[in-house]
C-alpha cells in the first residue's frame, strides 16, 4: 500500500511587507480564498510518481483544489474538509509589524501553547488528523494507492500518525510548494486502524 501526501502549489496573494497583527487576520483570510499562482509548476518528478490514478484527495481550499486539477487533470477530485490546514491565528500583539511569515510562525507556536483565537484548537485538529489518516489508509487498502494534495502542516500531522503505525516514509516534510512525502507499508503486516467515532 503507499499513501502520497503532497503539498499544494505556490498561492496566488502578495505577501506585502511588515504588517501589524490587525493586517496579518486579514492576509489569513485572503490566503485561505486564494487560488494557484498560474505560474505554479509542479515538479517534473511527480508525473512518474503519479502514473495510473483515477482520484486524488484535496481539502477545499482553492489552492489545494486547483493545484490538483494542475497536477492530476484527468483523475476525479474528492474534495473534503477534513483535509484542511491547520489554522494559524496568532494572538494580539500590538505594535509589532513583522512579515506574514513571521506572524505564521508565531501563530503556529502559540496554537502548540493552547492558544486557537476562536478556531480550531490543538486537540480538536489532533483527531481531525486522525480521521483523515484513516480516510487514505482505507483508500489504500481498495486502491493500492491515495493521493492527498493539500498542505504543509496538515500532511505533517497525517504522516506522523501514519508512521507511528508502522508506515515507511521516503522523502521529507517541509513547506516548498509542491513538496511530496510518500508512505508505504505492507497490506498484510497489520489490520487497519479502528474507525474513529467521527468517521462513522
């Protein structure tokens, strides 16, 4: 069996320059609705490694979504939400202006720490990783192959559940648009994962 999980593509949003806290929820929220930078290619090598699919996951963010039609134009798309990035709302700081990047990183850390700004907390997105873990083992198991193209952080959180169940990973986790990890596993070495009460 071998789960693909596959970053999204560069955006279609200018990131600006320093930009205050009040900005920065407003920069959020343009991303989430972005599209794919039409100038966004995939890398050569994904073609081979993505050869004789029919359906490939994605979140429904627009830029998931369309990266996939990019990548997998000829596969059906299965678009849900349980596939959506982590949430990264930082806490009010005021008078500091800093890159959106910055403000992401310190978002990310701060929803570590317990902080969620009203969305989704740690925990919350914690299970919601393990519903979507179990989503692509089961597609797995009937296909052989699934494909997810959604984001950085949220493959992360997959792939680390998948791991600790005995998956091997070959390549690595990082934030370059287009970046690939796959996991692959014996069909036969253990049975699949309980269905999560929220999946039934």
């Amino acid at each position: 069996m071998k789960i693909i999980l596959i970053r999204h593509g560069k955006p279609m949003i200018k990131r600006g320059r320093l930009i205050g806290w009040s900005r920065y929820r407003d920069f959020y929220a343009d991303y989430d609705r972005a599209g794919l930078d039409p100038k966004s290619a995939p890398r050569a090598p994904l073609a081979t490694l993505l050869k004789e699919l029919d359906h490939a996951y994605t979140s429904h963010r627009p830029r998931s979504i369309e990266s996939a039609q990019k990548l997998l134009p000829d596969v059906q798309r299965i678009e849900n939400p349980v596939f959506d990035e982590a949430p990264l709302l930082p806490p009010k700081v005021p008078l500091v202006r800093m890159p959106a990047s910055w403000w992401m990183v310190l978002a990310r850390a701060a929803w570590h720490m317990g902080y969620h700004g009203g969305g989704e907390s740690w925990m919350v997105c914690k299970r919601r990783a393990m519903e979507a873990m179990e989503i692509l083992w089961r597609d797995a198991e009937r296909h052989g192959t699934s494909v997810l193209v959604a984001h950085g952080y949220i493959n992360l959180m997959i792939g680390i559940r998948l791991k600790k169940r005995g998956w091997k990973r070959t390549g690595r986790h990082s934030y370059q648009y287009w970046n690939a990890v796959v996991y692959e596993r014996d069909q036969a070495a253990l049975p699949a994962p309980a269905q999560s009460a929220a999946t039934r």
